[in-house]
C-alpha cells in the first residue's frame, strides 16, 4: 500500500528538480522493481509516471564532479533498467510509452534553452533497431531547420560530454545520414562545421574514440563537394592518428582514417605543402589495398550505373563558384528569379557580347540537365574594371555595375542603328506571319526573331526618342528630388531616374527590430541636411541648412532594396556591419504621386533576397534566397541550390543578413497594372509584351526559347549525357582495378583559363580539376 502511495505521488509530484528529488524518485523506481505487483497496468498511470522521469531527466542539472558523476552513472543505469523492465512486463503498452517519452523529450529539447545529459538516458527506451526509424519520425515532425539543428546540437553535445546513452553515437550517425539522404546538404554542412574541430581534438582521449569516431568518419566520407571540413582537420591528423595508435581498443578506427585521409587527400589534391606532414604521418601506418573505396559511401548525389542516369541533389542547376565569385553568383541567381528580366532577355535579339553570355547562361540554368554551371565567359564578359580577379567583392556593386552595362550596351544597339527586338517585336512577326505579310525566308528562325525593320524605324533624334531598355522597362522608376533652404526658402528640383533604393537605418533609436516597410518609409520621408551634409543653395551661394525631400512619380515593376547593414569608419577606412535585426515583410507598400494625377499606393511581393554571411562586409558570403513560384523557395548557396521555407529567410540570425532584397509589383484587382506604374512615352504603347507584372509573367519555356538557344540547350545535355556515359564505363573498367572513384562531368566554358584562388566562406571546391564528384 506504501509503494502505490508513493506511485501516486512520483505520477503527480511537484515540479522540483535538483540532485535531492531525482535521488527521490530513483529510490521509488527501486521500491518499484523491488515490488512488480505495485507497478500500475493501465496505460496512462505508466505514462504519467514515464513523463515525470523524463522531467527530471531533462531539468536536473548534470553534477560536473567526478564522484557524482560516476553515482549518477550507476543511478541513472537503474532508471535504464526500469525502462527494459517496463518492455518485458507491459508489452501491450510499451509502444505508447516510448512514443509518449520521446515526444516528451523531443518538446523539451527544441523549446528549453538547456537540456541536461541525464536526458540522453531517455534514448535507452528505443533499441538500435529501431533508431533509424525514430530518427525519420524526428526529421519530420521537425517543423523548421532551425528544431533540427537543436536537436542535432543537444545529441552532439551530450555525445561529446558525459552521456547515458550506450547507443547515442548511431542516433547522432543516423541523424547526419538522414539529413544527406533528405538533401539537406547546407544544414549537413553548418552541422559539421559546428562539431567538427572539437570531435576531432578530442580523438586524442581514449574515452572519447569509439564515441566520436564514427562521427567524424562519416562526416568526412560524406561531405566531398568542398574540401572545407576536410581542410580543417589536415593540421591536427597526425597528432589525432598517433593518439589512436596508442589506444589498443581503436585500431580498426585507426586504419579507417588512414584509408579515409589517404582517399581525401587524392580527391581533393592542392598543389602547396597543405599536405606534406599528413603524408609522411600516413606512411608509418598501413593502408588497405583499396583504400579508395573509403568514399564509396552515399553522399549528395545518387547514381544509378546500371541506367546510366544520374539523380542530381539540386533542386535547380547551381553556380560553380570560381574564387570567390559568390558575389556575382548570388545576384544572378536573383536576376534569374526575376521573370520579366529573364523572359525579356532570352526572347530578345542584340547582338553584343555580355547579352549574349548573359541570354546562354539564363537559358542553361532555366532548362540543363547539368547540376552545375561554371560561369567563366559571363565573368570576363560582365566583371567591373576595379573588380580584381580572386578577391572578395560586394554583390550589390556588381549588380549595379552588370544592369548599366546591358542599358548601355542595349542603347548603343540603337545608336549604331542596329534591328531593334524585344518580345513585342516578336509579336509584330507573328502578327505578320498570320496575315501572310512575313517575308522570313528561314521557317524555323522566323519562330525565333522579329525581321528587321527599315532604317527609318530606328529613332535618330535625341536619346529620349530612344524605345525604352528591358532594364528601364524592368528596373527603373522615376522621382523628383527637391531641395529647399533653410535660410531663403528656394527650392530646386530634379527629376531622377532610379534603378535601386539603398535604404539606411535610423540614427540609434530604443528600437530593437526593423521591418523593411519602415526602413523604406524612413527613405521616403524628408531628410534634415544640417551639420556635415548641409546643402549648398545656389540662391544664397553657400552651405546652408536644408531640406531634402522625394516624390516618386512613376514606380518600377520590379523594386531593388539594398539593406546598408554597415556603417563607415573614417578612421580605420573600413566598413564595420551593423547586426540589426530586420523583419522581411513579404510584401511593402509605396507611396506613388505622379504628375497632374491623385496620389496612390502600390504593393510589391518579396521574390528573392541575397545574403551576407559574415561579420564585416569587406569579407565573408554571399547565397540567395528565391521564390520561383507561390509558397516554392529555393536556396542558391554557389553550385548547391536545395528547396526551402520562407520560413528559413524569416528566421536567420547573426551573422546572416538579408542585403539585396527584391520585390515585384502586385497587379491590381483587375489584373491591370496601376496607371502611374506603366512605362508610357509620347510615341510607344505601354510597355507590358510580358502581360502583367508580378506574378502572371512566367520563365519560358525551352520550346519557346529563339533557335540559337534552344540548340545550345540540346547540345550541351547530349554533352552531359555522354560525359555521364564515358565516366561510367570507366567506373566499371576501375572495378577491376580496385579503384571506385566515380566523377560528375562539369559545364567547362573556358577550361584554357587558370580559375583564381578561392577563399570565400561558400560551397568553394578545388577547381583544378574539371569535374566534381
């Protein structure tokens, strides 16, 4: 009767957990085996008293001296008993138990800021066998990356401290398989990176070999797109190698990593000493035969040899990164996403070099079967002038830089009188070709390009007579500035064009959060030009006090805002990173008053956002997020590009700061375009051959795409197709030679040029070689 009562109080205790009342309820769990007969049969009595175990598990602090330590192993051993007691004496309730408590610790695990290690002991309700099975139930019910990466954090630490799971290494294994087999390459990565170094140190304890061992491997036989994890642990290998050789009970993990060092270092050859102590360390150990094979393990990319097919990882084809490239990799990406943008330049027809670079590369990355594209022509073609090859550049220069050129190369297309395009040209043709007026002589290209007009059809006149760029038609809108004095009271005003908003952040203020609507408020109200940026007033002919105020007239279809997440140190000439903290509203609003006509609002939707990684911005990474259709995100992190939530933007933290969002125009009810929002000259019809801006403007597709382009599509996948081939007949010819290293052929545009060094925070790989595996 004792025991019951006791029972009854462990299944409704008050919360109170410290070393005295988990001792408590260990003396209870004793009385309980002591007594079987007091143990409750019903189901929810079991699992009340389960979930109270798992409470004080989870919230008692792990004692960190060694005497308690090892009195908690031994005590906590007889909660682990209990819990195999429970399986053998309760059969019937033994699955909605273990759901009950795993569910438990898995609620605790991503909400409570701590975890304690006597928590891993719960992981002793779920035998090996079924540890895969629960670690798919957890990648599941995870509702973000963010759940993942705790929980994954929590395991790993518990793992690299003291834990009371024998089975804790295969949970932390299993949970790093399962994030590679899902394609979470990028959250695989962050992962790594954060255990990695100490994994890795603590190789030299003998305690800590057959736990972290197998981790480590199979992180290091895993990750083989970029040398960066391996990189980081060649300097302290030959000090970890000889410690394993000094523990007798770690000799087979020993000759693991000399296989798997040994194989890492061929896949990723450099040609500087990086490797020179690890080879003569590895020649004092022996190595198998087929020591190769080490990487024979699934990683990201899934082949099937017997079809002659591969599965690529990537959601849509990535961007190799050539040395520190990320810069202009990320905006492409963007530039991509941006549909009217790429709709207008793989349906048009001007002839110069960096549309043309730009018009292959937009229609390989919408429609090849590649992974990966190497963008080197478009890099020479679109590299600014004080851009030095293989240092790190801002993103946002260079897309400034990139859409200026295509205006101007596109500009001077009409100034040299050259056959003007554009999609509404296309148009025309078809238009002709229904009435039977068309004069092509080709079939097939007439499907392709307008015919050329007359020489009188080209405006000669001033450079306002000019047809409207794709980059005006897509990017710009208008405004006046105007300036007033504070001494005389004259204003002056001009009209501008603007392609981009480089939108500050308040002066130091109590607030901890900012939204991009009010940074974009913040840009659009009036500005006090006092101090150091006074305004020099024509009428007075000297520096005075002012007032800078805008009025946008007409706005763009496409909005660029540039977040200036720095500030710049006169002294150091540097630019220190503000880390605040920005709400992305997916959707802003924009105060529009043009000429002679009533003021309105119009209302952009977020498509795409580039971001910083790092903590100054003269150095770090530049990936992006985009949206290629409602509710479907995309991460393009250099040559990895995967599927997200929006959610995953939302949340980012510290370091990681949204720099270039980009928005497009929302269409009205109707399905029209605001008036003041159409680009209208005196002598051109509105500028909307794509139909509606916004979300009706949709990315070609390759049946659509001029001939020239779709043969450079066709003829690059047969290329791929039989690289595919050629290196998969050799795979089999290496079998019975005992090699098994099997390469993915890579777009080589340019092989001639030596790629510069690479040294960004990206995805970067070795690219001396032409192929990535």
């Amino acid at each position: 009767m004792a025991v019951k009562q006791h029972v009854t109080e462990l299944g409704h205790s008050q919360p109170k957990y410290d070393i005295e009342s988990m001792s408590k309820m260990i003396e209870l769990i004793a009385m309980l085996q002591a007594n079987p007969d007091s143990i409750p049969s019903n189901a929810t009595s079991l699992k009340a008293i389960c979930e109270e175990i798992v409470l004080h598990l989870t919230h008692t602090p792990a004692s960190r001296e060694v005497q308690e330590i090892k009195l908690m192993k031994s005590e906590i051993g007889k909660i682990c008993q209990f819990f195999r007691d429970l399986e053998h004496r309760t059969p019937e309730h033994y699955g909605d138990i273990v759901s009950t408590c795993l569910k438990k610790l898995y609620k605790h695990i991503i909400t409570e800021d701590e975890v304690s290690n006597y928590g891993s002991a719960i992981l002793v309700l779920i035998d090996k066998a079924r540890i895969k099975p629960g670690v798919q139930w957890i990648l599941q019910e995870a509702e973000n990356s963010n759940a993942i990466k705790k929980i994954f954090k929590t395991l790993a630490g518990w793992l690299e401290t003291i834990d009371y799971a024998p089975d804790l290494t295969t949970w932390v294994v299993e949970i790093l398989n399962g994030l590679r087999d899902q394609q979470k390459n990028d959250i695989f990565l962050e992962l790594s990176l954060d255990i990695i170094h100490s994994y890795f140190k603590k190789l030299s304890i003998p305690l800590f070999q057959p736990k972290l061992g197998p981790v480590v491997l199979c992180i290091l036989k895993s990750i083989r797109h970029t040398p960066a994890v391996f990189h980081l642990i060649v300097p302290k290998a030959p000090k970890a190698l000889h410690d394993l050789n000094k523990s007798p009970n770690s000799y087979d993990l020993l000759l693991c990593f000399v296989d798997t060092l040994s194989a890492l270092m061929l896949h990723f050859p450099v040609y500087d000493n990086r490797y020179k102590e690890l080879e003569e360390c590895l020649q004092q150990y022996p190595r198998s035969d087929n020591f190769r094979q080490a990487l024979d393990v699934p990683q990201y990319k899934q082949y099937s040899f017997q079809n002659i097919a591969v599965v690529p990882t990537n959601a849509k084809v990535g961007l190799v990164n050539l040395g520190n490239t990320c810069y202009m990799n990320s905006v492409l990406q963007a530039l991509v996403m941006t549909k009217q943008f790429s709709r207008e330049i793989l349906l048009s027809r001007i002839d110069e070099p960096l549309f043309y670079q730009i018009q292959k590369l937009l229609a390989l990355l919408l429609h090849s079967d590649r992974p990966e594209l190497t963008p080197r022509a478009l890099l020479v073609a679109a590299r600014p002038p004080d851009f030095v090859p293989g240092y790190q550049q801002d993103s946002s220069e260079f897309l400034g830089y990139l859409l200026e050129k295509l205006h101007e190369q596109e500009r001077k297309m009409y100034i040299d009188k050259k056959p003007w395009n554009t999609h509404e040209g296309a148009q025309k043709l078809m238009a002709g070709k229904a009435s039977g007026t068309t004069n092509s002589s080709s079939g097939e290209e007439s499907n392709c390009y307008p015919p050329s007009p007359p020489p009188t059809a080209i405006p000669q006149a001033s450079e306002t007579t000019f047809p409207p760029t794709l980059i005006q038609k897509t990017f710009d809108g208008k405004l006046f500035v105007t300036y007033q004095c504070g001494v005389c009271g004259s204003k002056s005003t001009n009209l501008d064009a603007f392609r981009s908003f480089e939108l500050s952040f308040p002066e130091p203020t109590n607030m901890s959060n900012y939204t991009v609507q009010k940074l974009l408020d913040f840009y659009c109200s009036s500005e006090k030009l006092i101090g150091d940026n006074q305004y020099y007033c024509d009428n007075c002919k000297q520096l005075c006090d002012g007032e800078r105020s805008i009025r946008i007239i007409k706005s763009p279809k496409n909005l660029i805002l540039t977040l200036k997440h720095f500030q710049y140190d006169q002294q150091r000439h540097t630019r220190a990173k503000l880390m605040n903290k920005v709400l992305h509203d997916e959707i802003i609003s924009l105060r529009v008053v043009p000429e002679l006509e009533p003021a309105s609002i119009v209302r952009y939707s977020l498509y795409a956002a580039v971001v910083h990684a790092g903590t100054s911005m003269d150095s770090g990474h530049y990936y992006t997020y985009a949206q290629d259709k409602p509710d479907c995100w995309y991460k393009f992190n250099d040559n990895f590009v995967t599927k997200v939530s929006v959610d995953e933007l939302h949340t980012l933290a510290s370091p990681n700061t949204p720099y270039i969002l980009f928005y497009q125009l929302i269409p009205t009810a109707g399905g029209g375009i605001n008036s003041n929002s159409l680009d209208l000259d005196d002598d051109m019809e509105p500028s909307v051959s794509l139909g509606t801006a916004g979300t009706d403007c949709q990315l070609p597709e390759l049946e659509d795409l001029p001939l020239h382009l779709r043969e450079i599509v066709h003829g690059d996948n047969q290329s791929y197709n039989e690289e595919i081939r050629s290196e998969s007949r050799k795979k089999i010819q290496q079998r019975a030679l005992g090699i098994n290293k099997f390469v993915l052929p890579r777009n080589h545009d340019s092989d001639k040029d030596d790629p510069p060094p690479s040294s960004c925070g990206g995805s970067s790989v070795d690219y001396s070689n032409r192929f990535i595996y």
